[in-house]
C-alpha cells in the first residue's frame, strides 16, 4: 500500500510526506475519518514511508515485506474475539493470517465485515489488557532491522478503559523511534488521555466524483462507478460492494439456473443426479461467505418467483441476465411448496454458517429441490 494506491486525501498525504522528510513524526498519531474514508490505507501507507522510506528511495525488500504485511516491525492490534478456532484469551496475533487476507482483499473493509472474515459477526470485538501486555512487550524490544517500530491500533475505539491506561504508560516514555498510528471512525470513544497525547489527522468523507474515479480506474463502466458513488455517499469500501454485488449477482443467477435445471431433469432422468453433484462441489469450493451470499440471493429469488406466479409483478423487481425463463419457472413455485423450500434454504445457510460440511449440504438442499419442485 503506497500513498498513490489511496483514494483522494491528497492534502493529507502532502502533508504527512513532508513531514517525514523534514524528519518530524510524531510517536503518537491518531487517524481519525467517517467510514470508508480511507483511514486504515492511509496508516499502513504511511507506515511503509516510515519503515522503508518514500517512495523514490523505497528499499524494495522492505517494501515487499510491508506490501504482505510481514514486516518483522510492523504490528497491528485490532478488535478480536473467541470464535471456533481461538477458544480463549483471543489476541490479534491469534488472528494475523486473517487480518493478511482481510486488508489484501478487503483495505477498506469496516468492522463489521471484519466480524464475519473470522466468524464473529454476532459477538462483540474488543482490544484489552492481554493485546496490550503483548505489544508492549514487542514495542519494547529492539528493531529487527534497526530502524522504527510501528504499531498501528485499527479501530481504536474498541480498546477498554485498562488496556488503554496500560498503553498510555508505553506512549508518555516510548522507546527511541516507536511510532503508534491509531486509526478510528469515531474518537468520541476515545479516553482523552489517549488523544490529547495524539497528534490528529482528520480525514474527509470522499467526493463522489473521488469514488467514481477509482471505481473506473478498476474497470467498471462510467454508469456503474456513477452509480454506486452517489448510492455509497462516500464510502468507498460500500462502493466497492455494490459493484461487486452486480458481479456477484450475475454469477449466482448462472448457478442457480443450472441448479434447477439439472434439478428438473432427475425427475425424469436419474442420472441427472450426477450434474447436482457436480454441481454442489462447484459451490463447496467458494468461501463461506460466497456461499451464504448464494443462498440468500436463492431464497429471495424464490420469493420473487412466487410473487410472480400470484400476479403481482408490481412487487417483482428480478429481472434476468441470462436465457434464464422465470416466467415458466415461476409456475412451479406455490404456495403448496414455498415454506419447505424457503426452510430448507434457511437451514442450509445456518448449517453452512456453522462450519459443516458445504458439498454435503448442497447435495442434500439440492436433492429436496428436485422433489419439492414437483409438489403439486
């Protein structure tokens, strides 16, 4: 992540580069901006800087370390909780694979979306005294590659009362060249011992025209980068998701048009059996996360299909992409069948959700589809 790779806050980034050159950076700095304003990109940007030098004199191994966040001086601290694989004591470095794989796909992803990458998403996430006692320890230390030290606290607002008490002791007598950047949405939640010990950066919400300009920059036409600025009101982590979402929506209408269709043919040729098969392990190779999505847009396709059947396309808005005939399939789904089908999507999402075997689930949601089709 280099500062160009951050949307808009340019004066930001002007400011923070000249800092850095004229050697001034503050050991304490508080990111502060509205939800996907960029906060967390700037930080880790900024870091880089710090940790391997600006970009015209960038060493380039360091930077390859940074770029996949191993940096050997480079920690990160963020909201956690037990989940199914950390049964106690949870602590960010329990989780850093995942914070890998979050930022890389995600940067700039919220809390919530956080949350559901490691299976939280119905828990709180907090930062307490064990996540501190463990940085404290590794700020304390020597540089691996003798230059800086730097922690970046992502979501800052989570740390408790005695975790941030903890780290004010670290932050007032800070070794030689330590630099924590906290990174917040909202520093109302923040103990103001904490930022009044902070230097703030103060982000803007993005432009429109900002997030439309790097919504094309990635490939999306002018009118779906348009569209999903003005919906996202400067959010850019949310514009990513609608456009992804249209993507996303195309290909689960692909899948689910092969789905009933291999499901009708069972009826009348068993060996169509073999292309549900098929097809569930298709599914069981997506994330969890892909899957549920699939599901979800299933069971309201489901719904639409059955509001079509009873005439009232006032109320039907699915319209399809593909050669898919949701008139003659919409038929097929009554009153007789919609509450079975509709609980056997919802306990397939509850089992996949809970970690079961996904190829097996598809197969059995797949095989009650070609049996509740027909139910007359």
């Amino acid at each position: 992540m280099l500062f160009r790779d951050v949307v808009g806050q340019e004066e930001i980034k002007s400011e923070l580069a000249r800092s850095y050159k004229k050697g001034r950076v503050s050991h304490c700095q508080l990111f502060c901006g509205p939800k996907g304003s960029g906060s967390l990109p700037l930080a880790i940007a900024y870091a880089r800087m710090v940790l391997c030098g600006d970009e015209a004199s960038a060493n380039q191994a360091c930077g390859l370390k940074l770029s996949e966040l191993k940096h050997p001086d480079l920690h990160f601290i963020y909201p956690v909780a037990n989940n199914l694989d950390v049964k106690s004591k949870a602590i960010s470095v329990n989780f850093l694979q995942k914070w890998r794989e979050f930022f890389h796909s995600k940067p700039y992803g919220s809390l919530y979306d956080w949350y559901l990458s490691i299976g939280i998403e119905n828990k709180q996430g907090k930062i307490g005294t064990d996540e501190v006692s463990d940085i404290v320890k590794k700020m304390s230390l020597k540089a691996y590659e003798g230059g800086w030290k730097v922690a970046i606290v992502w979501m800052a607002e989570k740390m408790n009362l005695s975790a941030t008490n903890k780290l004010l002791k670290l932050i007032e007598e800070p070794p030689e060249k330590t630099l924590f950047l906290f990174v917040s949405e909202d520093t109302s939640f923040l103990a103001k011992t904490l930022t009044s010990r902070c230097q703030t950066i103060q982000l803007k919400k993005l432009s429109s025209e900002k997030v439309s300009a790097a919504l094309f920059s990635k490939g999306y036409s002018s009118e779906e980068a348009r569209s999903a600025s003005i919906k996202s009101a400067g959010d850019y982590g949310e514009a990513l998701k609608l456009v992804s979402k249209n993507e996303n929506e195309k290909k689960f209408e692909e899948w689910f048009l092969t789905w009933v269709r291999s499901a009708f043919k069972v009826r009348k040729n068993k060996e169509a059996v073999l292309e549900l098969i098929d097809w569930s392990k298709t599914l069981s190779k997506e994330g969890r996360e892909t899957q549920k999505s699939f599901i979800a847009f299933a069971l309201e396709l489901f719904r639409q299909a059955l509001l079509k059947n009873y005439f009232l396309e006032n109320l039907t808005v699915f319209s399809p992409t593909t050669d898919f005939n949701f008139d003659a399939f919409s038929e097929f789904i009554t009153g007789k069948n919609i509450e079975e089908v509709s609980l056997e999507l919802e306990e397939a999402y509850y089992n996949i959700q809970s970690n079961g075997n996904s190829q097996m689930i598809f197969m059995d949601l797949s095989l009650k589809l070609t049996r509740l089709l027909h139910k007359s």
